[in-house]
C-alpha cells in the first residue's frame, strides 16, 4: 500500500509538473557588482566590475564577448560608416561622428579582466571585447571576472553622452563593459551601429561616485537616499565634494542613470504601492508639463497592469535626457522640452517596452518587430484609452490603428519594404527597419485580433506576458500562445506575415441576382490567405455579415460585437482564387457589399473592396 501511495503521489507530481511548467528555455544569468568615480571635469569616469556568470546552458563556454558600446562613437567607427553609407541616414547621427574631436568621442578601455583570479587575454574589436578564458564554464556552473577600465562619455549624438540638445550634462545608457547574450543560438555579440539590443538578466549593484552637486536617477531602488539628500534639493548643492549614489537592481537586463545639477525630482506613489519617479529640468518649456505628467501616467500603468501584465517592480522613472525617448528597465530618457500631448506619447511608449522587452526580453536585434511593434500597438491603445478618460486632449476612437494601417500600406508602394525576419541592423534602408519593426509589428497584432476575435485576443495578450515573462520568447512562442488562446492553427499567419512580403488583398468581383437570391462572387488578389468578412447593406438600413475562413484556419472566429446577422460560410481553400456564395436576398433590395469594412484586415489596395449597384 505504501508503495503504491507513493507512485500515485509521484505520478500526480510529474503531472502536475507537467501542466504548470513554463517552455523549455533555459537562461543565462548575471550578477553584477559595479563601482565608478566620475570626473565631471574631464567627462571621464574610471569603473570596478565584478561579474558572476551563470552557465545554465547545456553547452561548455571557452571564449565570451563584453560590449564596448562606447567606442562607437569615434570616427570610422562601424556605427559612423553604416550613417554615411546608408542612403537615408539617420539625422540624429549624420556626419556628426565623423566629426568628433579627440574630447568628444567616447571609449570603454579595459585595463584588467581576470576570471576566478587567472589573468585573462583579450581583445578590443570595435565595440566588442573578445575573451578567451583560462578555463571553460561547464554546464550548470559559474565563474567571476573582475575588469578594471577607463572610460570617456561622448558627446550626446546617439541615446547615450553628454550635453543633450535640452542641457542634460550625462544620459548615462551603454555606459559600461555587458556580458553579450548567449542563448540557444549562440552568442549574440553584434557590433553596436545604433540598432537595438538583447541583454541577459542578472542583479545589479552599482555605486556611482559624482560631484556632489549632481542629482542622480535612473535604474535601481537607491540604497542610502537619506545620505544623498535624493529628491530636489531647495537650496543649491555646492561642489564642494562627491557622493556616491548606491543603487541594486533585481531581475534585469541593463542599468540606466543619468545625472544633473538642476534636476527636479518629484515622484508618486500609486494605489499598489509602486512609486513613479520624475526628473526634469524646471523651466518655462518644462516644469508645468512634466508636473502634470504623474496623474496621466498613473491611469497609463492602471490601465496596461490590467490589459498586458502586472509590472513587478517597486519603482519606474521618467528622466529627462536622451535624444528622443529609450527605453531602459525601470526607467526611460527622454526629451522633456515638448507639448504636454507629446510627453505623455513618449512616455505611454517607453513604458510599454518594459513589457515587451525589459520583460519578455525578446531578441530585439533578430525580432525588432516582436518589441517595437508589440509597443507601438499598445502605446495606441492606452492613448485612446487615455483620450478617453479625458486626460489628454483629443477624442477616444473607434480604430486607433487606422493611421497605422495607412503608413504601412503608402510605404509597401515604394517597393523598399522587406521582411520582418531582416536582422535590424541588415535592412537597405533606415525606412524599411522603422516600418517593419514599428508599423508592420503593430498591423501584425491588430490584425490578429481580427483573425482570432476580441476575447481569444485579450487572453493571448496577458497570457503571453504570464507564460514568457523573463524567458525571450521568438515568433514561434508567441503564436503558439495566440492558437492555445483561440483554437485555431496560425503557423501560416506568422509564416506570410514575418518571412515574406506576400500580404492579402481580396476583392469583390461580381453581384448578380436571380429572383430572391443574389450571388457574390469574391477574389483572392493577394498571396496571403486571410479570413474574409462581408457586409451587406440593404436599402432598408439592416446589415447582414458573412464570414469566410481560410481552410487552414481550422476553425472559426466568435461573432463580434460589431456585427449583427452573422453567417459563417464554407471555409475558403487558399489555393481557390474565387470564392462563392449566395444569399437569400434579391439584387434590388441590396444597397452594398463590402469586404473588409472595419478595415482590420490589411490589405496592399482597398480599391476593390466594395461593389454599389
């Protein structure tokens, strides 16, 4: 009897295991420990790393990459050479590396790196530091390297330096010697030319030694803010010392800070006990935008808590800064100096990416799309939602993504769009990265939520968030989410819509009646199969709506609220270029027949799309 109590409870906690545990994706791990001293003066700093590596990958590790991010910003650089050679380069960038002078460039010069005590050989190669190890990490274990270095901020051009357009001295982002990503494909150890990023997770301890004037923020829970006197200070600080700023970070993949004498600091503490942190540089362009910014951005996280997973962190900061707006976790840059409508924008923007990359963490570099995008659709989602509450300025609409739909489908006629599975820094064209990773990414989940209906599509959204979450999930992981979610089978969705630029475009071909019967006869123009919804207006007023789903789809979507008189038709095979069906209403009591009238299906034209009598 024992024994077979125990098998029984054994085999209940294999099942159970079974059915709780997460996708087989192991990561890799971090502990960083990190000291700087800045001298404000020269715009140099020195830094102390002590890293704890965890191997958790099933493969021995001999060699390891750092990024030197950097040293991108010197002349002749790869970052400077791919701006002056793209044919549409990037303004904020330009010439202006080329340009720099020996005190403007920046550099990361390690002087010292030994692992578990054993100096080590290494190699700068623009902004990647090669390591060979003096002995390989095995599976399961770890290993600590200790680095010295030598640094100097460039002038701010690109994210990260000094003396921004708007005064902020440091925008303190790739500011130090990162572990590059290894994962199940390998090391990821891409020269840095002003593209996107892919971090591994760790625990970061860092003290920032600056003059004592400065006000620091960023990343981070501050450890001694009763030392620094943190917050706006009423009077003056006098430099006449330095402070050190000792900062932990839990559970992330970079650390950002940026520093200032005439920050304001300001924060709020929302109803779950999170605090909001803002710093800004008051004046007449700034002070009331940005003291007004607390209330919207509480309702912001309110609202993306509810609709895209719980963020589970005890702080997130707004720092003016930057060049722009970038994301960072915990915290953003950006430029202060803007409308209030705009500042919120940014803001609602930067904060989403710590879903879908400070958390989901996807491999931004391969999938750009799976975070730029995934951000930009729901950045326009929370603005309405905000327009709507009145927060903002503007009126709450129907479709906040029809503007999006407009730019893919004028930019798609230029002939230089590419697919989204492009490598971000391997696109022709600065344009065709901005589309594909910002407005193809967001048309993609738009237009799945037309594929599988409105509730299959919220429960993949915050499914996604729960089950990947810390795990850098591919395309692949997110569609299986989206078919558990609704029963349907999409490989072919994503197949067409990130490895190829073969979208949809159906079309209404013909309307003939017969007595009380009237047939319609639509056409396949595009090579991407797509779900067809067909609505028929009578003169009388009343609708009738017909659904047609691709074959592969393999099942059917719920009637959506929009739609009244609903009729699911025969599945449509993919490879018929015709389709087929007829209804039960006369030719002279039909006003119109419209295919795709939310407009949530894209399509390459819209011209065909309606047939009027």
């Amino acid at each position: 009897m024992p024994t077979r109590f125990f098998l029984a409870v054994f085999s209940l906690c294999l099942s159970s295991l079974s059915l709780c545990s997460q996708p087989d994706r192991w990561q890799q791990r971090a502990e960083y420990a990190m000291e700087i001293d800045f001298d404000v003066k020269k715009n140099q700093y020195t830094g102390e790393q002590t890293l704890k590596y965890f191997n958790n990958s099933p493969d021995t590790i001999d060699r390891v990459f750092y990024h030197l991010y950097f040293n991108a910003f010197q002349p002749g650089s790869m970052m400077d050479v791919r701006n002056l050679t793209l044919p549409d380069a990037d303004s904020r960038v330009g010439e202006r590396i080329k340009a720099l002078q020996e005190d403007e460039i920046g550099y990361i010069k390690v002087s010292k790196l030994s692992q578990d005590g054993t100096p080590l050989e290494y190699a700068t190669v623009g902004t990647i530091l090669e390591v060979e190890l003096a002995k390989p990490i095995l599976p399961g274990a770890s290993t600590t390297f200790r680095m010295e270095w030598d640094a100097q901020v460039p002038l701010q051009i690109r994210r990260s330096g000094r003396d921004n357009a708007e005064g902020i001295e440091y925008s303190m982002a790739q500011w130090y010697p990162k572990m590059a990503e290894y994962d199940y494909q390998g090391w990821h150890a891409n020269p840095y030319v002003g593209r996107e990023f892919y971090s591994i997770w760790g625990d970061f301890d860092v003290k920032i030694t600056i003059d004592s004037d400065y006000v620091v923020g960023g990343t981070g829970y501050l450890q001694n803010a009763s030392e620094v006197g943190y917050g706006y200070a009423p009077e003056p600080r006098k430099r006449d010392k330095k402070l050190t700023y000792h900062f932990k970070a839990p559970n992330v993949g970079d650390f950002m800070w940026a520093a200032d004498p005439d920050y304001r600091h300001t924060s709020l503490q929302r109803a779950d006990g999170m605090t909001m942190n803002f710093f800004f540089q008051p004046g007449e362009k700034t002070t009331e935008n940005w003291e007004n910014l607390p209330k919207v951005m509480d309702e912001a996280f309110a609202y993306i808590n509810e609709h895209y997973g719980h963020y589970p962190y005890e702080q997130y900061s707004f720092v003016q800064g930057g060049d722009g707006g970038m994301e960072y976790p915990m915290g953003t840059l950006i430029t202060g100096e803007r409308s209030f409508v705009s500042l919120v924008g940014v803001s609602v923007h930067e904060l989403m990416h710590s879903w879908y990359q400070m958390m989901l963490g996807t491999n931004e570099s391969l999938y750009a799309w799976m975070d730029e995008g995934f951000t930009s659709w729901a950045s326009s989602e929370v603005m309405n939602h905000l327009r709507g509450k009145g927060l903002i300025p503007g009126t709450m609409v129907e479709n906040p993504h029809e503007r999006t739909y407009l730019g893919l489908r004028n930019f798609r006629a230029s002939g230089l769009a590419e697919p989204l599975s492009v490598h971000a820094d391997h696109f022709a064209t600065n344009a065709a990265y901005g589309v594909a990773a910002y407005t193809n990414g967001a048309v993609f989940l738009e237009q799945l939520r037309y594929v599988i209906g409105e509730e299959a599509f919220a429960k993949t959204m915050l499914r996604y968030f729960h089950d990947w979450k810390f795990k850098h999930p591919n395309p692949n992981d997110f569609i299986r989410i989206a078919e558990k979610c609704s029963g349907m089978e999409l490989d072919w969705y994503k197949e067409y819509w990130v490895n190829t630029t073969h979208y949809a475009d159906y079309g209404v071909k013909m309307v003939e009646g017969s007595g009380n019967q009237t047939t319609i006869v639509l056409e396949k123009v595009g090579r991407m199969p797509m779900p067809v919804e067909v609505l028929v207006k009578l003169k009388d007023g009343s609708e009738r709506w017909f659904y047609a789903a691709p074959r592969i789809l393999r099942a059917t979507k719920a009637q959506p609220a929009y739609a009244s008189n609903w009729t699911i038709l025969e599945d449509w095979p993919w490879t018929n270029p015709e389709y087929t069906f007829r209804t039960d209403l006369a030719l002279d009591k039909i006003a119109s027949v419209t295919i795709n009238p939310t407009g949530r299906m894209f399509e390459d034209s819209v011209e065909n799309n309606q047939w009027m009598p």
